[in-house]
C-alpha cells in the first residue's frame, strides 16, 4: 500500500483529502505544518506528497526544495494562487503537478496515481494489449486492427495504451497528456481533442467499430 504525505494546515480540507485517499487504497500521514511535513519526510518513506503553499512554520515555497533535497519523491502542490507565473514558478522549482483551490477530489485522487504510477515504475506491462480487433504491441510499438496494420504517432499510440491497459476506467484531458507527453498538464485541452479525434478517424478508415468513448464533463473511456 503507497503511503501519501498531506501537508496542508487547513483541517477540513487535511482530512478531506486523507479520507478520500484512504478510500481509494492508500494510506496517509498528516502534517498540519510546513516543519511538522519536513520532520515526516525525514523520517518516513513516502511515494508522493501533497502540500499545500500557505502553511505556518516553514511556507511552501521554501519547503518544497528541502523536500526534494531529501528525495525524489513526486509533489503535488495545492494552492489557491492560480496565476500562471506562481504554476511554472513552482514547476520549476520541482513540483510534480499543480491544482489550484478550490479542487475537485476526484481529479487530485486521479493525478496522484498518476504521479505514483510515474515515479514507482514498478507495474510490469504484458507485450500485448487486445481488445475488441484492435491489438497494439509494446515490444515494437505497433498496432492493428484485424490484421491491418494502423500508423499512430506516439503520443497516438500512448494514449491507447493508456485506454487498453485500464479498460474500465475514464481517464480525464489531464490523465491523457501527463500519461502520453510525459509532462506536466496546463490547460493542453485542445491537444488531446486533437490527437483522440485523429486515434478515431484512423481507427474508422479500417474499421466501423468504436473504440473510444467520450464521457461528457470528465474525458474518455474505452467503449465497451
């Protein structure tokens, strides 16, 4: 079981987050301060850490450098500063991801497991993926529908990965371009419609099949 740092000195928003991870299979240390965080991260071993940037003791952004001095360790930053400077700001000083206050907790639960996912490395990937006709290969890179042969770029072929190896699950614009570009997300919405409505339009020249599903208001699923 991954165990997540919670840094945040608001005790509402502390236990909201810690409740919500618990319920989807992680466990959680809370730290009220950033020198109550700092001591915890000394001390325990975490696999992602969740501060937010107004704390008492040590503030966040003189924190999260000492944080990553200690380890490697992925940070998402909370905060209520949503100005693109104070994003890239804390970017570049080493931050994983960022989500402005107020959040929606479903995304921060998506985002940390991306985050996890990315920093763990630890998932062994099967060489093939299937579903319905379409199959893609990981070993080489390449992928078919029935037999014919498709020509995806990476980021084509990335995103049906990420589809095909969780095949129940909806995947929001943000889960797409962190997973497939290997970057952090800000606001590449128009990216991703992009790149999933060339994904369909290829996947339709070869067959009347349809793969991905469009969930309105949160992003996109394999179509059962």
């Amino acid at each position: 079981m991954e165990k997540i740092l919670i840094i945040e000195d608001d005790t509402h928003i502390n236990n909201l987050v810690s409740d919500a991870l618990g319920k989807s299979g992680y466990s959680t240390v809370q730290a009220f301060s950033g020198t109550e965080g700092l001591l915890y991260a000394k001390t325990e071993e975490f696999a992602l850490i969740i501060m937010d940037l107004m704390l008492p003791g040590i503030e966040g952004e003189a924190l999260l450098p000492k944080l990553k001095e200690i380890s490697p360790v992925p940070v998402i930053v909370l905060s209520a500063k949503d100005s693109l400077d104070s994003k890239i700001g804390l970017l570049n000083s080493g931050a994983e991801d960022y989500i402005t206050k107020p959040f929606d907790i479903g995304e921060l639960i998506a985002r940390a497991g991306v985050q996890i996912r990315r920093f763990s490395g630890e998932a062994v990937k099967p060489k093939l993926l299937r579903h319905k006709g379409l199959s893609l290969s990981l070993s080489d890179m390449t992928a078919e529908i029935d037999g014919v042969s498709l020509t995806l770029t990476k980021q084509e072929f990335k995103i049906l990965e990420l589809l095909l190896e969780n095949q129940n699950r909806v995947f929001t614009k943000q889960d797409i371009y962190s997973y497939a570009w290997d970057d952090i997300y800000i606001g590449e919405d128009k990216t991703v419609n992009v790149h999933i409505s060339n994904i369909r339009k290829k996947l339709k020249a070869v067959s009347e099949e349809e793969y991905i599903e469009t969930v309105w208001g949160i992003g996109f699923r394999l179509k059962k």
